[in-house]
C-alpha cells in the first residue's frame, strides 16, 4: 500500500468510528416510534436511493450471477441479521452496552477463522479472547439493573451477541469480495440486497404504525443513520477492508465505544457504573492482546511501505 493509500485508510476507519459510535445514540432515538423492522427497511430504502443514484452518475456495473449471489449472502448477515439483532437488542439494553459488547467482533473473527479457514489460534489469541469474554461479563453483570430473568437488559445483551457473529462473517465476505469489486459496488448492492431482504416484514407491520404520532426527533435519527452511518461509514469501511485484513480493520473499531459512550452520556443522559466502566476497558484489552502480533506486522509492514515510498 502506497503512502498516499495508508493515510485514506486511516481516514476511512477515523470517519467509520465517528459515525458508528453515534449511530447506536440515533438508533435509541428512532426505535422510540419505530418499531425494529420498519426502522430498519426506512433507513435501508433511503441508504439504497443515495447509492442508485451515485452508480447512475458512474454506471452501473454488469456483475455476474455468481458476485450477485455473493452479495447477497453478504447482505443477509448485514445489514440483515446484524441489524435485527442490534435493533432488537437495544430495545433492551443500553447504547453504550452493546456498542462495547459489539466491539468484540475482533474476537468472533478469529474463532470465525479457526471455524471455517481452520486457521491456528495462538496462546496469545486464546489469552485474549478469555480476557475479553471477562471483561463482557463483568459488563454485563455489572449493570445496575440485571437479572436473570430474559425479560430485561440481559434478552438485549444476548441478542447483541447475535450481531457480533453476523458481523463477523460480513467481515470475512466483504474481504473476500474485496479482491474482486471495489467498494462502492459492494457497499451499493449491500443497501439494496438489505432492503429487500426488511421489505416483507415491513409491509406487514406498516399498516399498525400511526404516522401522524411519529416523534420527530426519530425521524431527524432516520435520515442521519440513512446518511451517515449507512451511506458513509459502510463506504469507508469496506473501502479500508479493501486495502487492510479484516482482523486488523476490527482492531480499529475499538475506538467506537468510546465515541458512543460519550455521546450517550451527553445526549441520552446513560451512565456506566464502575464495575461496567472496568469491565468495557476489560473487553477491550482482551481484544487489543488478541490481535496484539497482527497488529505490530501491519504496523511494520505499513511503515517500511511507507519509507519507501
């Protein structure tokens, strides 16, 4: 990777950190009126108009039936069973809770590797991946209101666990389509297969939604999700999963949370307790140990790139 395409890499994880971390604080905000599935296919339909609109002006690609398959089982985990498990989830849970639970992708990865690729896992994996499963479940106990009953927070933190693997293998298709289109054609067809795959659910729930009560700061959190976080932050994230492994792009999101629970403590009024606070720093070094050797090679890598050119 040249000089030049290091920096927009790194820019591309900056402007997807950004825009993630605020899209739980707006996805809280739109779930007040919306119901999940409706929140979901509005966001989705408006993402996927912008996109039609940027290939007309570029052309729209001819892609074989193979790659359309392709991005449809890409869609399928997201934004499809990600984005059900996440909105759903934070019906129940808070938006700084599962952004730091969601940060554990990293770790969702390696298995996801070891699973499918039959890839090792290291002693220093396997450290990092216990450190941060502790770290999760002091977050989790660590809530001022938990119970066991699966009528609270915990339903919501479970379900947020299910994004974590439809995340993971997202992460390793987009890297793998990655090598054949660029990623303003996966992020594209990502919104659309997406749509499509809400669009049921939404026609049979449409019906039972009363527009004329619609909280308006909801629908200001629609159109920001559709914008922001949908259209600019996938674009730049699949953009970096292009250039850089999907470990070493995950590693980055780390830095969502943080942006989260700011955002969530000025804008939601939500507060970690300590053991919580403890627990997310936990998870997050758990992450950090797992990955720790990729990230020094990508970082060696990257640097003598550089030098040199």
């Amino acid at each position: 990777m040249s000089g030049t395409g290091n920096k927009l890499t790194y820019l591309a994880l900056l402007i997807t950190i950004l825009v993630w971390g605020l899209s739980f604080i707006a996805t809280k905000i739109a779930l007040i009126s919306f119901p999940p599935v409706i929140y979901m296919f509005l966001r989705f339909s408006l993402a996927s108009v912008l996109f039609f609109f940027i290939l007309l002006k570029r052309g729209i690609p001819q892609l074989s039936a193979d790659e359309h398959k392709k991005l449809f089982l890409l869609a399928f985990f997201e934004p499809g069973l990600y984005y059900f498990f996440e909105a759903t989830g934070l019906v129940y849970t808070t938006a700084s809770k599962a952004s730091i639970i969601i940060s554990t992708v990293p770790i969702a990865v390696i298995l996801l590797a070891r699973i499918v690729l039959k890839e090792k896992i290291s002693r220093q994996n396997l450290l990092g991946i216990l450190i941060s499963i502790t770290g999760v479940c002091l977050l989790v106990l660590g809530d001022p209101n938990f119970s066991w009953s699966l009528q609270g927070s915990l339903l919501g933190d479970i379900l947020v666990s299910g994004a974590i693997v439809s995340a993971a293998f997202y992460m390793v298709i987009t890297r793998h389509l990655g090598q054949i289109l660029d990623s303003l054609v996966i992020t594209s067809y990502q919104m659309f297969y997406g749509t499509l795959i809400f669009a049921p659910v939404f026609l049979v729930q449409y019906s039972s939604l009363n527009w004329t009560q619609i909280y308006l700061p909801s629908l200001a959190a629609i159109l920001f999700l559709a914008l922001f976080p949908t259209v600019i932050g996938y674009w730049s994230y699949n953009y970096a999963l292009t250039q850089i492994p999907a470990s070493k792009a995950g590693v980055f999101l780390n830095g969502v949370p943080l942006v989260t629970a700011l955002g969530a403590w000025l804008i939601l009024g939500e507060k970690l307790v300590a053991m919580q606070i403890l627990g997310g720093i936990i998870a997050i070094a758990g992450v950090i140990i797992a990955n720790l050797e990729d990230i020094k090679n990508f970082s060696y890598r990257h640097s003598t790139s550089y030098i040199k050119n």
